[in-house]
C-alpha cells in the first residue's frame, strides 16, 4: 500500500513520541510501535477519510499502549516503574490525560499502593478484588477509601483553603440559558490574548474569575479565581507568573493551587513554564522540558504560542454541526460569526475552533466578542476519548447532548465555561 506508506512517513514522527512519552523502555517501545505499524497497516482499508491518519493512528498508539500494561501487569506486584500513570489532570484547554501519580505512590504503604493498583490500573470491580485478596467485600470497601484518603492527603495539588477564602460563589451553580445563532455577516479580525483554555490575560494587574458547568445538568463543578502575581523569567524570557485557585463547586475543602508563567507578545500568547510541587519541592515543567510539557501546554511549532492577531485562514470549515479540517498539526481557525445570547445580554462574536491540537480526541469552540474576551467556552469529547477509564462511548454517556462530525468523527458535548466577563 503506497498510500499507506506516504501517510505514515509524514506522522512517523508524532507516533513515535506519543508511545515513546509512555513507555520509558526504549525497547519495548520498538515492540508496541511495531505492533502499532502492523495494526494500521491490517486495517487501513478501513479509514474512511486519509485526512484522519493522524488522529486514526494516535488512536490505534494509544490503544497498543493500554495493551502493553495490561498484560505487562501482574496480579499481585505493583510495578509502578512500568505504571504508565494516566491520570486526568489539567491542561491548557482542561482535562487531558498526563503523568501525575508517580511519586505519590510511591510514598504509600504497600497495602494501599494494592489496593489502588487493582482497583485503577487493574480496573477490577471491588466483587473481584474481595476474591483475588480473599477478603470479604467490606474489607475491601473500607481499604479502598483509606487508601484514596491516604492518596489524597499526600498528594502535592490538594491544599486547604483558609478561611475568608471561599469567593466560589461568584459564580452562579448552574450557566445561564444561552443561544447561539450564526448570522451572514463576514467573521470580524479579534486581538485575543487569552491564554488558551485558561481565559486570563498575561499582563500585570490581571485577575479572573470563571466556571465549569457540566453539561446537559449546566451546574457548576469548579470554580478558577486566577491572578497575575508578579513579572518572571524563564530560560532568558521574560513573562509574568499566575496563579489558580481551582475549587469544587460544592465542597470548599477540596481546592487545588496552580502556578505558571506565560509571556504575552504583540502576535503570540505561549505558556513558558508550569509548577508541579513535589513534596516540599516546588518543580518548574518549562517549555525546554520536551514530552513532559509541549503535549499538555505547548501550542504551535517550537512552542510558539497561539496567535493573539485571529483572522479566518481557511484551514477549518463548519456548516451546521459538519466540521472538515486541512491535515495541520495546529488546527485554531475562525469558523463563522454567530450572535450568542447569554444572561440577558446579545453579543456579536466569531466561533474559534480547535482541533485536536493538545489532546487527540479533544474539539472545542470558543466564541470571542470584538474585545477578544471570551463569552462561552465550549468542549466536545470524540466518542471514544478516554473509552478504558469511562467504559462508554460518549453518545451513551450523554445521549442528550449536543454532537458534531468532525473529519468524519462522531464528537459529544460534555462541559462549557463562561467568566465573570459575562455575569
């Protein structure tokens, strides 16, 4: 298959690092690209649309890297050297799939570390570990919680929130109705220096407040309250350092602190740097730190940023709920201007939409006014992102929700943010 092979020599390269970032043994790396090669190869026939390799091979590299823990895994050992450690967490544009436990687990007593093993790598019911331990169900129960508590308590992102703190409240519980409607008028150019998926601007003097709201039951899950606290500087550039306070919605114990730097220019908004505390340690994931920073906060070639200067480029064509991308490693186009109604107010904006540029599987849509500010933040799952953690499609999850076609794919509303912009 010449067609085959072409496709596969421009993506080779995207391949290699998305299973060789998760596999840390260089030879069994070889052994599941391999097994990638040959599994894409069997089932080319099968693509629909080429424009999709990409997307289509990740998925299948994804897939061959589950199948290597699972079977390199044994019942009773916890090798957490081979712990592939996917764990949702944060990104730029939310949550994605990233290496955050390690150390973690590694602090536990063997009894927990156990537990936690079956239950989340193993993803045993708790009826199964009760026999695999013969222990009665209850026992396992109760472990199961301590262990969780245990990890949460050690856990470097958990903090307490001292008192007077709380300005959870800011937010409403649940989004105000909204309407989106696209009108025939011509996308307007915007100046957009947001940073992405995080909606502060990196300049001094700057703070925001914003929300979460799970969708179809639009209440609120957490809530952000982010400032610029100070200029900073990272390998040589300049920037300036924020903060997040990211909180429950409904518990006001349960609250994580975030640090980053980010540098605004006159044409790109990039993020330079992030805080990963470990233990009393607190370790800055730079932009110069590869595989461990550019899947989750690195946008555009050599970590370039998004542009702050948006005009429509042609790459991303939308009508109705039907999306087609050029075949782009950084997909982030203007796709029409819509009139969205929300909280009472009318606001004349243009859709940005982004395509799998941070997390395969991941389309959003955010929808801009004419100050660059966004006034709806919208995230579409592909119907089988993160499939091995929540067993389900995403049409069976939500079947009420919102769909788009994207290259072809079935993608699932799931949640929408909105700032204190709107309120």
């Amino acid at each position: 298959m010449e067609r085959f092979e072409e496709l596969l020599e421009i993506n080779r390269c995207a391949v290699e690092r998305f299973v060789r970032f998760r596999i840390g043994s260089k030879v069994d790396a070889d052994d599941v690209l391999q097994d990638v090669y040959i599994a894409a190869y069997r089932n080319f026939h099968g693509l629909k649309n080429e424009d999709c390799f990409k997307s289509w091979i990740i998925s299948i590299a994804r897939n061959k890297c589950n199948d290597y823990y699972r079977k390199k895994a044994l019942l009773m050992e916890i090798p957490l050297e081979e712990i592939s450690e996917r764990e949702l967490s944060y990104s730029r544009h939310g949550i994605s799939e990233i290496s955050v436990v390690k150390d973690t687990l590694v602090s536990l007593r063997d009894r927990d570390k156990q537990i936690l093993y079956l239950y989340f790598w193993k993803e045993l019911p708790q009826a199964e570990i009760a026999k695999c331990l013969n222990v009665p169900l209850g026992t396992v129960k109760s472990r199961l919680h301590t262990a969780k508590q245990n990890f949460k308590n050690k856990y470097p992102y958990f903090k307490d929130m001292p008192k007077g703190e709380n300005k959870m409240n800011r937010m409403p519980e649940f989004i105000p109705e909204y309407k989106i409607e696209k009108t025939d008028r011509a996308p307007f150019s915007v100046k957009w220096e947001e940073l992405m998926g995080w909606f502060l601007v990196p300049k001094l003097g700057e703070k925001l407040t914003w929300g979460m709201y799970d969708i179809p039951s639009r209440k609120c899950s957490r809530v952000f309250d982010m400032k610029v606290t100070g200029k900073a500087k990272v390998h040589g550039i300049e920037g300036v350092e924020l903060t997040a306070k990211e909180a429950s919605y409904s518990d006001k114990n349960d609250v994580i602190d975030r640090t980053f730097v980010a540098q605004l220019t006159d044409t790109h908004c990039r993020y330079l740097a992030t805080l990963r505390n470990d233990g009393d340690v607190r370790n800055y994931i730079t932009f110069l730190d590869g595989e461990e920073f550019i899947p989750n906060w690195g946008f555009g070639e050599n970590n370039c940023g998004n542009e702050t200067n948006l005009s429509p480029k042609g790459d991303i064509s939308r009508e109705d709920s039907i999306v087609t991308s050029a075949n782009k490693d950084f997909l982030l186009d203007i796709v029409g201007r819509y009139e969205l109604t929300i909280n009472g107010k009318i606001y004349d904006t243009v859709c940005v939409m982004d395509i799998e540029t941070y997390d395969c599987g991941v389309v959003s849509e955010q929808f801009l006014d004419k100050n660059g500010k966004t006034i709806l933040w919208r995230r579409f799952n592909r119907n089988d992102w993160a499939i091995n953690r929540y067993k389900k499609k995403w049409s069976e999850l939500l079947p009420d929700n919102e769909r788009l076609t994207v290259n072809g794919k079935t993608f699932v509303h799931w949640y929408d943010c909105i700032t204190e912009y709107v309120l």
